[in-house]
C-alpha cells in the first residue's frame, strides 16, 4: 500500500488557536509524545516571529530523531535565515516556505504581482537550498488562485528544489470534489510534478477539511497536514485523528496507509487537550467522550451480540481501553509503571518518584484510578521538565456556607519559603485566587475558568483550566484534583508559575542579546 505522511502542525497553525499558546516546555512534551505516535514531519512553529518561537523550534529540532522538523518561513531573507538557524541541530532539519498567490492576497496584502511573487518564491527556496535539503514550498490562498497561475508558481518551485508542495485550502473553502481535482490537474500540467510529495493543508471553515484531505490523498496526494484535536486558526484545521482512522478505517476505499500508531492517538489527544486547556467536545469523532458510547437500548443491545453491529472501529485501536479500572490504594509501583507502559505513555523525562507518589496521594483521595487518571497525571509531569517553579500550594483551607462571605486561608512555599495568606471573596474560587494573588504580588486578567470531571462519580477527579493574560501573553494553568476548590488553585499556581518561567526566560534572552554569544 502508499504510505501517506502525517505533517503535523500543531505547534503552529494548531497554535495560532486563540488560547492555544504553549510555552517551551509543554511544546517539547507535544513533541515528544507527537515523535511517539510517529508523526513523519513536525512543523514545531515560526521561528522569526518571535524569540519564543525560535527557541521552542530550536529545542524541538533538538530533540527530536526520527521526524523532520520545519520552520514556517516567508520568502524573507530574514524569515528563511531564523528558519534554517533553529533547525541546523535537528537530525533532520527541514524549512517550510510559503508565500500567497490569490489575487485577492496579492492586490490587498502583499501588493505584488504574479511576477514578483514567483520571483520571491524562488529566490527563498534556492536559498533555502543552500544550507539544507529539505524545502517544502505553499502556495497560501491556493484553493482560491488561478489554476494556471498555480502551474507557473508551482513549476518554477519545484525547479529551485522544493521537495514538497502544498497546495492549502487556506480559508476553508474549498468543497472535497473541487479541491480533489485541483490536485489532479495540477500533478498532469506542472512539469516535474512525479518528483516532490504533493500535500494537503486543509481548514475547517465549512466542516469539511477531513474531507477534503481525503479528496486529495484519492488524487494522488501522499502528505496530509493537520493538528492533534483540529486545533488552529478559526474553525481548525485538518484533525489528525479523524483523518488517520478515516484512512485506516475506510482503506479498502482509499487503499493508502499511515505510520501512526493509532494506540497512541488518545493519549496524545488528552494531552493536548490538558496542555491548551482546549476542551475536546464529547461528541468528537474518534476521541470525544461519547465516541464509542451505546446509549440507546437497541444499540447497546446490537453491541453486546456482535460489536461489528454499531462499531466500524475498536477503541482499543486508538489508546482507550474498555478495561477502564485499573488501580487503587494498594496497587503497587510496579503495577503502576507496568499499567503506564501498557498504555503507550511516553515516560521517558519524567520523574517516577514523584509521579509515583502523586499517584498513591490520587489513590488515597479517590477508590478507582481510571486509565484516564494516569493519562493526565503522566501529562502534568511530562511538561515539568527542567522547569523550577516558583510557586508551590502548601495547604488550602476554604469555608463558606450560604449565611456567610467565603473565606480562604492558603499557604503558599514562594521562592521556599512559606507563606500564609487569607482573603474574602465573591465564592469560594474567587477568594482563594484572591489570596494567591496578595501573595504572589501577582493579578493577571482571568480569562477563562472551567471545571471538568475527568472521569465519573462523586469522587471523579475534576479537572480545572484557567486561563491568564498579562501584557498580552496568555497561559493555561491545569489543575486535577478530587477536590474542585483544590484543583483551582493548583490550576492558578500552575499559570503563575508559567507566566513566571516567561518572564525569566525574556529576561534570559535579552542579557544574552546584551552580553553577545
Ligand atoms: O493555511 C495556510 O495557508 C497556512 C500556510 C502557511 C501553509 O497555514
Ligand atoms: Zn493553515
């Protein structure tokens, strides 16, 4: 069978979603865990955009073995330098450079001609060229250019060497019939066109990005780029899990095949979504709560004789076991590490001691520790990394009843040393961030505050995102917890302490930029 390859590009278009922003740390976990479930390229985000951004391509194409890892570059000489600066470590180091060619963007954004922007085209990829190999060139807007036009620019690349060529449905507009026989038009017209890997980038503006990618990969396209969860700008992009089944699911129609290991496609799914903060709906394909959830009695009956009633697809082939119980109190550490490994998890930089004993105080609180419960727990210590927080919950003491104003005591350890603070507020939540906040010295804007159960019962773990903004950065803090009042304040801690390793790490960058290399 033809292998499509899986370009992913969460860590750039996924993260260009507003509230999306990730820091160093939880991107190198995205990495990691996307390097596990064996994605061929990374696009690990857009180097000259900011130092930020260079630093986490950099560390990722440091990191990473196995999969390309790319830079998003315009066709600047500055954009096409940063690009090829912060992958030159990666094994193997790759550039993506795109430029728009629909009228529309060349009369109202780039005020270019046609000329011009083959001209800029090819200038950035033969220069490109000469400190790497791997260039893939897109052309922006291409669902909405002229098709001839396309041929021209695309000829023109695949001479200065691009090795792959997008072809993006930019803004979503694209319908699966049309976009399919653009492809097939462009591979019979554009000379060269059997050399390079033609690939899909779809968004979801209309719902129809998975289906376009598969219109496209049916006309002869061998790359699909996409984001874990159909994260991205405005309605998403391309989801990786909808189209990697989609092709497994329906190969006897489609008859191509991926190297993802689709046991890996829930863990990846819950850290993405703990990371962001970015609730997966319950009805999503593949990965939703509900995704392989019988409610009505006839289904749940046709399921119980034969699965192959109602179930095109076995959850345990994408990471979710129907064995949910897993552990207690008195489960071992080896069982513990025996069930992390038989879930797929990536454990590698990760502190067992302590997600051990993070998991006996789990156990301790809740009965039943659900497959779920770990995920998030190997997710939380997955982004700790090298990172020292400044911030640590010591103790909580909250007391409200409907005769009197809520009241909160906290103890935080700042710096190691402890300290007690106590504040009033509009609930419970309000003020124990109330006395975080006097304590820390710190009240960023919240954004955004939501509970959710990550698994059932009363004694469910809930699991709280926040989200803060502070001179225009935003920063999701996670919390899980079996108390809620608990959870939120560790979700609070967890965004200070990353608006913390922000400043310091700015503040890095700008001595190094004063005291030189
Ligand atoms: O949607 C798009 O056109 C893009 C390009 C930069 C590839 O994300
Ligand atoms: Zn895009």
């Amino acid at each position: 069978m033809d292998r499509v390859q899986i370009f992913d590009t969460t860590l750039r278009d996924g993260e260009q979603s507003p509230g999306a922003t990730m820091n160093v740390e939880e991107k190198l976990a995205i990495a990691r865990q996307l390097e596990h479930l064996g994605v061929d390229v990374i696009e690990a985000g857009f180097a000259a955009s900011s130092e930020g951004d260079f630093d986490a391509v950099r560390r990722v194409a440091e990191m990473v073995s196995r999969p390309i890892v790319l830079s998003l570059a315009r066709t600047r000489e500055q954009d096409v330098d940063r690009a090829i600066r912060a992958v030159e470590h990666a094994k193997r180091p790759g550039i993506h450079i795109f430029i728009a060619t629909s009228d529309i963007h060349l009369k109202h954004k780039l005020m270019m001609s046609r000329a011009e922007v083959i001209d800029a085209a090819v200038w950035a990829i033969s220069r490109a060229k000469r400190y790497l190999d791997y260039v893939e060139f897109s052309a922006e807007d291409a669902s909405r250019s002229d098709p001839d036009y396309l041929v021209q620019v695309f000829t023109a690349a695949i001479e200065a060497g691009a090795r792959t060529i997008n072809v993006p449905d930019t803004t979503g507009y694209a319908l699966p019939e049309e976009y399919g026989a653009l492809f097939r038009s462009l591979r019979e017209r554009v000379p060269g066109a059997d050399r390079v890997i033609w690939s899909a980038h779809c968004h979801n503006d209309l719902g129809m990005a998975v289906a376009n990618s598969l219109a496209a990969v049916q006309n002869g396209v061998r790359q699909v780029e996409c984001t874990v969860n159909g994260i991205g700008e405005r309605a998403g992009n391309t989801s990786m899990e909808e189209v990697v089944m989609a092709i497994k699911t329906r190969a006897d129609r489609i008859g191509v095949d991926t190297g993802i290991v689709t046991e890996q496609i829930y863990p990846t799914s819950r850290l993405l979504a703990q990371i962001t903060g970015i609730p997966i709906p319950i009805n999503k394909p593949i990965v939703g709560d509900n995704a392989f959830a019988h409610e009505a009695g006839i289904h749940q009956d046709g399921v119980l004789k034969n699965r192959l009633n109602y179930e095109i697809m076995r959850p345990e082939s994408v990471g979710l076991d129907s064995n949910r119980l897993v552990l207690g109190k008195h489960s071992g550490r080896h069982a513990f590490v025996a069930r992390l490994r038989e879930l797929g998890l990536e454990l590698g930089d990760i502190d067992m001691n302590r997600t051990f004993e993070r998991f006996k105080a789990l156990a301790d609180a809740k009965k039943n520790v659900y497959d779920e419960d770990l995920i998030a727990l190997v997710a939380r210590e997955s982004v700790r990394g090298d990172v020292r927080d400044r911030y640590e919950l010591v103790y909580l003491n909250v007391t409200s009843s409907s005769m009197a104003v809520p009241h909160a005591t906290v103890k935080l350890r700042i710096d190691g040393e402890e300290m007690l603070g106590h504040a009033t507020g509009d609930g419970m939540v309000d003020a124990c961030y109330r006395a975080i906040g006097d304590l820390t010295g710190q009240h960023p804007e919240l954004q955004r505050y939501a509970v959710k159960a990550i698994t059932g019962g009363t004694d469910a773990q809930g699991e709280v995102t926040c989200l803060l903004r502070e001179d225009g950065y935003t920063v999701t803090g996670q919390g899980s917890h079996t108390d809620i009042i608990q959870a939120s304040a560790l979700a609070y801690v967890n965004a200070l302490n990353k608006l913390e390793y922000r400043r310091q790490h700015r503040q890095r960058l700008q001595t190094e930029a004063e005291v030189g290399p």
